[in-house]
C-alpha cells in the first residue's frame, strides 16, 4: 500500500488538513498549507524539501512539540490536536522517541544514565532485554558508563539515538540526525535505524537534506512552499537528486 494511502489504523502518525502560519498581516508566514499525510506503521520515512519548505514543522507539529493553527494529528488512534498540554506531554514521553542534530546530551551523566533518562522521569523501568538490545545494536556496551565529554561525536549520537528507542516508542521522530556527524558515523546511526525497521518494527520519520541519509528510507516525501509535492518508493541517492532537481526546477 502506498504510504498516501495508509488508513488511520496502519498509520503510526499522521495529520490533516495541516495548517501552521506564523506572523500576521505582511509579515504572515504559511509554514504548512493544508498537509494531509499519513506514515505508515513498521515503515521507514524520510521528508525533503528545498530550505524553507516546511519539513521542520511538519515533523514539529506532528510529533506534539507545536500547535497547528489549524487541522488535526495522530499518533496511532490519539489526537494530540484534541489534547491539552498536559496530555500531550504525556503522550510525548510515553509513545514518541526523539532524535536532534543537536545530541542533548546532560554532561555529568553517564551514556548509561542519558539513554535511561526519560525512563526514569516517567517513573517507569526499562524492559532490560529491548534495552540491551539497543545497546547491543548501537554497540555502546564498552561506553556505558563514560560521560559525553568521553565520547566522539557519532558516540553521542548513537547514545541520543538509544535514548530515543529505550522506551520501544511507537514512533521515533528524527531531526537531522546526521547532520553534526562524519559520513562514518552517519552510515552506522543510519544502519541502526534502517534495522530498527526491518528487525525490531519501529516507525521512523527523518527529516533530513541529505540523499544519501533519505535512501536508507523506505519512502520520500517531498515538501515545497508548505505543501506536499511529491513522493518516492525504494529510494536511492541518484533518484532522490533527480527528484529534488525537478523540485527546484518547478519552484
């Protein structure tokens, strides 16, 4: 089933009639102009789209860290757009795994403490054998207990990325993930994530610039001007490109 085509109850998030504007009067910014999306469970997706056309907000609004001005999100059956802060909060801690450029990581905890640190503010233990499969997975187990400051770049991210996962979230929202990391680290972060689909079935939306990044994705979804322009099945690098240049083309 194409990824346009989820029904709500295939679909790990979704939203509708999206509207996100910013400002008013001459100085009114139209972030998303009516989205209507849905991203299917067990699948892998990457948004791209030209500076400016909505991509941030789209994941923003979508994962609960913004209002709409108007239309409605899901994850899975709850609509955080019928929620109050309160519940949405909690919905943020309880169903959503979240992944930032930015690793946001606290320096005087340990690798260890960082992945199990919602967790813990949520009063909740962690189910050992998913989180030592993380671990496993992430191949963090020899650098558990060093603190960020001990750990190169794609170590905190592979940490920041175990963090999200340990609460086996329904869906993991990621930011560009990659974009503070070497081509090394980013393939293993992007491996991890890849297998997180296929092994583990995680729902994954990525937004990203990167067509490399975006390849690991089973779908695309391509945004102009607030507005979804496009999408990708079984993307590669060289596919993506063609798409983002008849993008800019048409823009």
């Amino acid at each position: 089933m194409a990824m346009s085509e989820a029904s709500p109850d295939q679909a790990a998030a979704r939203i509708e009639g999206g509207v996100k504007v910013y400002g008013t009067g001459d100085a009114e910014i139209r972030a998303l102009d009516g989205v209507t999306r849905a991203f299917p469970a067990g699948r892998f997706t990457a948004i791209m789209g030209p500076s400016g056309s909505g991509k941030s907000t789209l994941m923003h609004c979508m994962a609960g860290l913004d209002r709409l001005t108007s239309g409605g999100t899901w994850i899975g059956e709850i609509e955080l757009s019928a929620l109050g802060e309160k519940d949405v909060t909690a919905v943020r801690r309880d169903k959503i795994g979240f992944i930032f450029q930015a690793f946001n990581l606290l320096p005087m905890l340990t690798a260890l403490e960082n992945i199990c640190l919602p967790l813990d503010i949520a009063g909740r233990h962690a189910d050992q054998a998913w989180l030592d499969q993380v671990v496993t997975s992430l191949e963090l187990g020899d650098r558990l207990r060093h603190r960020p400051g001990e750990l190169s770049g794609g170590q905190q991210q592979r940490v920041a990325a175990a963090r999200a996962f340990a609460s086996h979230p329904a869906i993991v929202f990621a930011d560009e993930p990659t974009g503070q990391l070497d081509s090394h680290s980013s393939a293993e972060l992007l491996s991890f994530m890849r297998r997180a689909v296929d092994e583990f079935e995680q729902s994954i939306v990525m937004v990203t610039h990167d067509p490399n990044a975006a390849s690991y994705a089973d779908d695309v979804v391509f945004l102009s001007d607030g507005q979804v322009v496009g999408d990708l099945a079984a993307p590669t690098p060289t596919s993506i490109l063609d798409r983002m240049k008849t993008l800019s083309a048409t823009v």
